[in-house]
C-alpha cells in the first residue's frame, strides 16, 4: 500500500494524538483528482509522488476517505488529471457518472481549443459545476510563457459566467502568486465575469512564504475568489492567508490521491521543495533512509491547525473551512440542481 492511512499504526497514532479533536464531523475536500483505466489507456502511468497509478477511481477514493478520517463523514469536489497524453474525455465521462452531488461533485477538465458549443452542452448534460483547466492544454513549448487568459479563453468564461460556473485554477509561470502577469489577469478574470467562481488551487501555488506576503491585497477584494489549501505544508503561508482574506472564502482540500503520498514540503532559501521517501520528479528524496514520513495530507492538517491556533481563530472558522464555506458554495450552482434531494 503505497496510502499513508489509518490502517497504518503510526498514522493512527497522529490522528489521535493530534488531529481527532481538530477536524470537524463533517470534512469536504474541494480538490480530489479521480480516473478510471480507460484515461490512461498505455501512457505512461501517473507518478503519485513517486508511485506509478494507472487509476484512481470513486472506489479507491471511498476507502481513503473512511481511513483517512476515521468517523467522520466526508465529501468531495472530484476531477480528472489534466494530462495532454490521457484521454481528457473518457476522463470527463467517468467523473461525471460517479457524481451524485450528495458526496462526490464533478468539475470538468477543459482544453482551450475546445467547442465553447459543445463545452456547455456536456456540461448541462453531465451536470457538471464547473472547469479543471490547466497550462499544458496551451501546449506551449515552454509551460512557463502560459498565461491565465490563454488556459481559459472568452468562450469558456462567457459559459462559466452564464451558468455560475466554479473554475479550480492552478495559475501559471514560475513566480506564481507573485508573478505580475497573473495578478494583472486574475483581477481581469474576476472582474470580467463575476458570476464565475474562481478557486485559487494550492492558495495560488504559493508553497513559500515569500510568495504570498503582499500579493492577496488586491485579490482579497474579489467576491468571486476563493482560495484552496491544498498541498499546503507551511503553517507560516496558512497563518498569513488566514489573517488577510476573509474566511468565508477559504477552501479546505488536499489534491488526494497526491496528498495520500508520503513526504511534505519544505522552505528552503524563499523556494520549496517535497522530501519524499522514494525518488519523484517534484521532490528531494530521502536516499539513507533517515526519516519516518506520514502522509501529506496530515502534514497539512498539522500545519494548518498549527495557524488557527496562533491566530486563535474560534471553532466556527474550522467548521466554515471544512465544510459550510465550500458546501455553499456549491449549493449555489444552479444549474446542476445544488444537490439531490
Ligand atoms: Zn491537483
């Protein structure tokens, strides 16, 4: 088993010890990446923090969510990988079947040289609540020159507008949070089309302190702006996001099946870097073997529990960031019905 869970004694003894008495009953996680063996068809499987997946599926995600939080009940924000060598559609269409807007609620991955004709019929048809971009859909020879603008395109966002879409964003360009062209188009995307919901994945892929400090002040003024924790390991970015942007606006959310991975992130020199026990492409792995690891989810949790209590923020904030910030939020996309009742 390659999960760090509960089924392990070691991570059963964090969540006891340090985050039983944290996480509310009700957790929804805002970011979860779920595909099926026809998405990957014969590429290359995807390396899970080291470890190679040919799927993730609804089933999968259901056994880690119960052993991940052991009692409480869970729900999800669910999409495809956005990979330009896996089957984008056949991906779509199994996230899309296995949603049934009580627990697990589809986004859909969408490439900017789609159909904007055929992007708003499947999203009525499938009922989805919105769009997974992604820079390597540009398929630009250097990832780094994408833009904001170029992953979501006019006909996408006049969709997204229309509909009350949410769009989870993983922004651009290496100086991510701070770089001035995704400021600059951030407040554009924003201001453009305010009935789109904007979600920030990774609080704008801000691992470091450095990057975050200073650039949410124009950003937190949006009221269609959302920030999502995901791979967040920093106490220190979550204490000063906590502190600038208002809270209803604050998403918990993992990126599992990553985040189920061992290792975390680490600051080093205004830059990060993952430490993992095992070789991955995105991180410094521990060749001598000297580190016990747990997951990174739970390395997340710790971090952030270490920022509401510096902040003494009161028991309403972590239930609101848990759960009733993103639920509403959800419940607001009209068109795909809110949830069944
Ligand atoms: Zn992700």
């Amino acid at each position: 088993m390659w999960q760090e869970t509960t089924r392990d004694d070691r991570n059963l003894r964090i969540w006891n010890e340090e985050l039983d008495d944290f996480v509310p009953d009700r957790v929804l996680d805002f970011h979860v990446h779920i595909w099926n063996a026809a998405t990957v068809g014969s590429a290359v499987p995807f390396p899970c923090g080291g470890h190679p997946l040919g799927k993730y599926d609804y089933d999968d995600l259901r056994d880690d969510l119960r052993l991940t939080y052991p009692g409480r009940q869970t729900t999800a924000v669910c999409f495809g990988l956005p990979d330009v060598t896996y089957d984008m559609k056949a991906n779509n269409a199994y996230v899309a079947a296995g949603a049934d807007h009580e627990r697990f609620f589809p986004l859909r991955l969408v490439d900017p040289h789609e159909d904007p004709d055929a992007v708003r019929e499947d999203v009525l048809k499938s009922r989805f609540v919105g769009f997974k971009p992604y820079l390597d859909y540009v398929r630009k020879a250097d990832p780094n020159d994408v833009t904001i603008h170029e992953t979501l395109p006019p006909g996408i966002m006049r969709i997204a507008d229309e509909l009350g879409l949410l769009i989870m964003l993983h922004i651009p360009r290496s100086e991510r949070l701070a770089d001035p062209v995704n400021q600059k188009q951030l407040c554009e995307l924003c201001a453009a089309w305010p009935r789109a919901r904007i979600v920030l994945a990774h609080v704008g892929r801000a691992y470091y302190l450095k990057n975050i400090v200073g650039h949410l002040d124009r950003l937190k003024e949006f009221e269609n702006l959302y920030f999502d924790l995901s791979m967040v390991h920093q106490w220190e970015v979550l204490e000063y996001l906590f502190s600038i942007v208002r809270s209803d606006r604050i998403l918990y959310a993992t990126d599992i099946p990553i985040a189920l991975a061992a290792g975390k992130s680490v600051e080093i020199n205004d830059q990060y870097t993952y430490v993992t026990p095992i070789p991955w492409h995105l991180s410094i792995s521990d060749d001598h073997g000297k580190l016990v690891f747990t997951s990174f989810l739970y390395e997340q949790l710790r971090a952030t529990r270490k920022a509401v209590e510096r902040l003494d923020l009161p028991r309403s904030f972590v239930e609101g960031m848990f759960y009733e910030n993103g639920t509403r939020l959800l419940e607001s996309v009209s068109h795909a019905g809110g949830r069944r009742s």
